[in-house]
C-alpha cells in the first residue's frame, strides 16, 4: 500500500482524463466536418448526447460495473455504485496505485465516453436522435462496461486478484484500449449500419465531406487528446508513461505518410482527409501496443495502419454497407492491426509486464492470445448490437423519414441549421433581409 | 449600348481586368460562377471514392459598353483570358435597351 496520495502521479493522470476528455469534442468535429452540410449538428451532437448520458451512467453503476471489487471474470459487481465508496480511496487495479480512485474513475469514465461516440460516424445523416441516445445507454451498459471489466480489470488489489476480466487473465496485452475502445466500437458500428440501412443515394449521389478544414481540426484535438489516451494509461508520471508518448507520436506520423502514399500512387493527389484519416488509423493502432513495442516497431505499426486503413475505407462500396465515416474501416480493423501487431513486435526491453512476440523470440503464443482477445470482443460487441439494433427497430424506429433525411436532419431533429448562409440558402450577402422574423425575442425598446 | 459578358478562368480576371482597364472602361460587376462547356467537369476522391464534379468554377465578367466600343472590347477580352487550352470560357454580347444611372438619373450613353 502507498502511504501517501503522489502529488506527481495524481496531476497527470488527471491531465490526462481532461485530455481524453477533449477527444470526444475532436470526434465531433472530425465526423461533423464529414457529413453533408445539412446534418452536420446531429452528427455533432450524437457525440455530446452520448458525453451525457454514458458519464450519469458511470457515475451511477457503470465504473462499478467494469472495475467493481469483486464479481466474476465476465462482469464486475455494484461495490462502487454512486463513486462514494472511492472518496479517499487509492485507485487499485491489479495493484495498488498512489493516485485518487477517483482520478482512475474519471480517466477510464472518458474512455467510456468516446467508444460510445465513435459509434456515431456510422449512422450519419438517418438515426433518429431518440434512438440514438437509448442505443448508446444501453449499448455501454451491455457492451462497454463489461468488455472494460474484461480487458482493463486486473483484479481488485493484486494482478489477476479476485473480479479481474477474462480477457486480462488470459494474458491479452491491451495497453490503452485496442479492444474494448475501437474494435469494440469498430464491431458496433458495422453492426448498427447493417441494421438501419444505407442513406438514401448511397453509391449514387456525392456525399462529400462539407468542410474538411473541421475535420483536421477534429484530427488535431484528438491527436493532442491521444497522449492522454495512452500516456496516462501509465497512471503515473513516469517512465512507461514516455515510453506510451514516444510511440504514440512516432506511429501516427508513420500512419500519416503511409496513408498519403497510397493515395498519391493509387489516386493522384495526397488529400487533407487522408492525412487526417491516416493519424487517426495510426493512433487507433497504437493504442494497445503503445507500451509494448520499440519505437521502431511502433512506426513499422503506424505504416501498416496507415496503409491497410487506406484500403479497407473503399470496402464499404463493394460489400454495399453504408459505414458513413468508416468508423469500420478506420478503428475495427486499425484496432485489429494494433492487436495482432504485438504478436510480432510486443517486446519485454520496454516493458517487463509485457511480453515477447514473434520478433523478439517469443513464439507464436503471444499472437494466438491477441487473436483470441481480438475475436472475442469483436464477435460479443457484433452480436450484442445486432440484437439491441433489431429491438430499438421494433420499438422506437430506427431512422428519421425520407422527407427529413433528404431535407436534413439537422432541421427535423434540432430545428437548427449548421451555417447561416442566407435564408435562400444560397450566399450570404442577403442574410436577414428575408422573409423570416423574429417570434419571441425581447420587446424593441 | 451592349451587354458583353465573359466567362473565363478564375487566374485570368485580373488580367482581363488589366486590360479593360486600358480600353477606359470605367466600371465592371464580378461574379462567381460554375459550369461546363467542351472540358466537362473534374475529379475528385474522398478516402478513395471517385466523384465526378460537373461544374467547374469561373469568373462571370459583365460590362456595359458604347456600340461603337463594343467589338474592340471583346478583343481585348480575349486576348487577355486565352491560355489556348480547353476549358478557356466565352465571351458574348446582347443588345441593351436602356441604361439609368441610380444616383444621378442619367440615361444612354451619359450612364455608362
């Protein structure tokens, strides 16, 4: 037991959540610049309904959930309902940690959040708002916060103690969040996509990114967000903590010009959102590995998901499935390569808690147990969503009429439009004098 | 007087501009504007799809001239927006019936 609160520790790690934190606001902005003008607020706000909802349900039962005292090896308990039980408590996770348990509740509460968001970048422009937010309450309670428990529970005071996930026990190396953040989120997308069906034009008519300059902003605040992503899943300020940093940057400026390669060969012209896409891959790549591989294995990771990512993004259009941002194509299979990648690269000269791969004389074993961790979310995340998207279908309706879609969904869901632009729509030089006016506002004087 | 309105690549306008303004023509409205003649659109790719984009963006040129300037205009026109690749736009000219000039009310030439 630590005698005393690390004042050092305890800064960073909450830095960091604030900095994970951000990432949900950079989703937001990296999907909103993507959709079509007319739903780029419901796409935004997909994001911030989810921020709202998944931190009361946190709060509430869901860290108690994923990282209760005790439970079994599927799920954890409700020792820790309301976050009371930690006020003064040391955060302990397969070890005792000398920073606030509620500095760890916090800093895992954000990853929960964004895994709910990125579902989001799949269901653009079509998912009713109600749906919407019954899908993501109930989506982290059956989904995350058990696949959490699974990957990210060590056991309540020493490794492997009593309530650790199945997937942790197994061995399954999962720095920051491969599997139960991206390919989870990766495996719910696909399946919400299927279920509710493409957007009216898919394949025929332009659905062109309408402002690319938000989507390297989006790209940028979760770059900056993804240190505290991976670094503070160190939770500490130390050493394991610059190792996560480094490859965290080496690889995701690897993914970039991986990404812009492939598009200058196969395509002509290396694009903003290849950029922005290929950091993102890399990132997503990087998560699980980032404190288990050397340097030079972190960028050979950001080249391949840069560049397999690259390809995977254009599979939608043959197998005729409307991911609309690729949230599949971008965090289901760069979740998968960061996964498997540290079968090849995972090595212990940079983490004694790690493991050896194939590269490093390790044998096969490693790559198996990455496997095993890698399917088993995949599939328990597919099946899940498939049957609650199937139930929200019956129940509630799924999607917004074709008259919304095809007018905007922005309207019919917020009666709100993105930009101002005139009320023609058109250009600006004639906004406000139209033939709109002003119901309730304050009295002229 | 004549209407003559020219259509041309966005990069050539302040040449255009340049030489109209050696011609003494004193006043001209800019436009933006999008379409296609002989070139057809272009091509773009988001994350590897292929769209094709009909229009192409020009410059829409309108200025109101003397008859008797009229023809010398349009030369000039042309002289300064010609690249001799496709895609390079049009020049045409209408008949204009009346011209007002709003702040003082003259009309005709007087207005131009």
């Amino acid at each position: 037991m630590p005698e005393a609160i690390n004042a050092g520790d305890t800064a960073w790690v909450l830095m960091a959540a604030a900095m994970v934190l951000l990432m949900t606001p950079g989703v937001a902005f990296f999907y909103g610049g993507m959709t079509r003008a007319k739903s780029v607020l419901n796409m935004m706000m997909m994001s911030f309904l989810a921020l709202g909802l998944v931190t009361v349900l946190w709060v509430a039962f869901g860290f108690s959930l994923a990282f209760g005292d005790g439970g079994n090896g599927f799920v954890g308990d409700l020792s820790f309902a309301g976050l009371t039980p930690l006020v003064d408590a040391f955060a302990t996770n397969g070890g005792t940690y000398p920073i606030p348990a509620l500095a760890f509740a916090m800093f895992q509460l954000m990853f929960a959040v964004i895994t709910v968001a990125l579902i989001s970048g799949a269901v653009a422009d079509r998912m009713k708002f109600l749906a919407w937010g019954i899908f993501a309450a109930v989506w982290a309670t059956l989904v995350y916060f058990p696949v959490a428990h699974w990957v990210f529970d060590f056991g309540s005071a020493e490794l492997g103690g009593s309530g650790a996930g199945w997937l942790a026990n197994l061995g399954v190396l999962d720095f920051a969040g491969g599997t139960a953040v991206h390919i989870n989120a990766g495996a719910a997308a696909l399946a919400l996509a299927i279920v509710l069906g493409r957007r009216i034009g898919f394949g025929k008519t332009p659905m062109k990114p309408h402002n690319l300059p938000l989507v390297v902003l989006g790209a940028a605040l979760l770059f900056f967000g993804w240190f505290g992503f991976n670094a503070g899943s160190a939770l500490g300020a130390n050493g394991l903590a610059a190792v996560a940093f480094t490859n965290t940057m080496v690889a995701t400026a690897a993914g970039v010009l991986g990404w812009l390669l492939v598009e200058k060969l196969r395509d002509g012209h290396a694009t903003s959102l290849g950029a922005a896409s290929g950091a993102v891959a890399a990132l997503v790549a990087i998560t699980p590995a980032c404190a288990f591989v050397a340097p030079w294995g972190a960028i050979a990771i950001g080249v391949l998901a840069g560049v397999i990512c690259a390809f995977a993004v254009t599979l939608k259009y043959r197998l005729r499935i409307d991911d609309s941002l690729d949230v599949v194509g971008v965090h289901l299979v760069g979740g998968v390569i960061g996964c498997l990648a540290l079968g090849f690269f995972a090595t212990t000269s940079v983490n004694e808690l790690g493991k050896d791969g194939l590269f490093y004389g390790g044998g096969i074993g490693l790559l198996g147990t990455q496997a095993i961790g890698a399917f088993a979310v995949l599939a328990y995340s597919f099946v899940i969503t498939i049957a609650l998207a199937y139930v929200l279908k019956r129940v509630v309706g799924l999607r917004v009429s074709k008259d919304d879609e095809v007018s905007g969904i922005d309207l019919a869901a917020h009666a709100e439009t993105g930009y101002e632009l005139g009320e023609s729509g058109g250009g600006g030089v004639f906004a406000g004098i139209g033939s709109s006016s002003v119901r309730r506002a304050q009295e002229e004087d | 007087m004549k209407l003559i309105t020219a259509i041309v690549k966005p990069f050539k306008l302040e040449d255009v501009k340049a030489a109209l303004e050696g011609r003494g023509i004193s006043g001209l409205t800019v436009s933006e504007a999008s379409g296609y003649g002989r070139q057809k659109g272009h091509t773009e790719v988001y994350r590897g799809a292929e769209y094709t984009v009909d229009l192409v963006p020009k410059v829409r040129i309108e200025v109101l001239v003397d008859d008797a300037a009229a023809d010398g205009v349009i030369e000039a026109i042309v002289a300064a927006a010609q690249t001799g690749k496709i895609g390079d736009g049009k020049v045409w000219m209408v008949p204009v019936d009346a011209v007002v000039r709003v702040r003082t009310g003259e009309r005709g030439i007087d207005a131009i």
